[in-house]
C-alpha cells in the first residue's frame, strides 16, 4: 500500500513539500513546556517562513488559536 497525504505519496514527495501541509507535534510535556501556546503554533509555520514570522504568519496564527478559542 501507498500513504497518500493531500494527494501526495509519501514515499516520493520532498520532505520539504510535505512540511507545508502536515506536521507532527510530540506529546513530551517536557519538550514544550516553557513555550507559551502561539509560540508553539507559530512553529507550524517553520516550512513557510523558516523560522521568521511574517505579519502574515502572525494573523494566522492568531486566527488558529481563536477558531480552538485558546
């Protein structure tokens, strides 16, 4: 069998290209525990800014943590 993600196979897909439409997030509390909640969103946004958040990744984030009222 194949994992298709987004009409992607896994097995050929860049790595990079498969960052900008999934991510995975561990659930070690020691990891994150310090990060404060955007901060930790905002990492989602890594494949899209490579670590320098824009305005535009800002809103976004912002807009992801109220739709989850956090």
């Amino acid at each position: 069998g194949r994992i298709i993600v987004d009409g992607l196979p896994v097995d050929t897909t860049p790595s990079r290209q498969l960052a900008r439409i999934m991510a995975i997030l561990r659930q070690d509390p020691g990891v994150a525990s310090r990060l404060r909640v955007a901060e930790l969103v905002g990492f989602g946004r890594f494949p899209h800014n490579r670590g320098r958040l824009t305005e535009k990744d800002r809103e976004i984030v912002a807009a992801s943590l109220e739709q989850f009222d956090l």
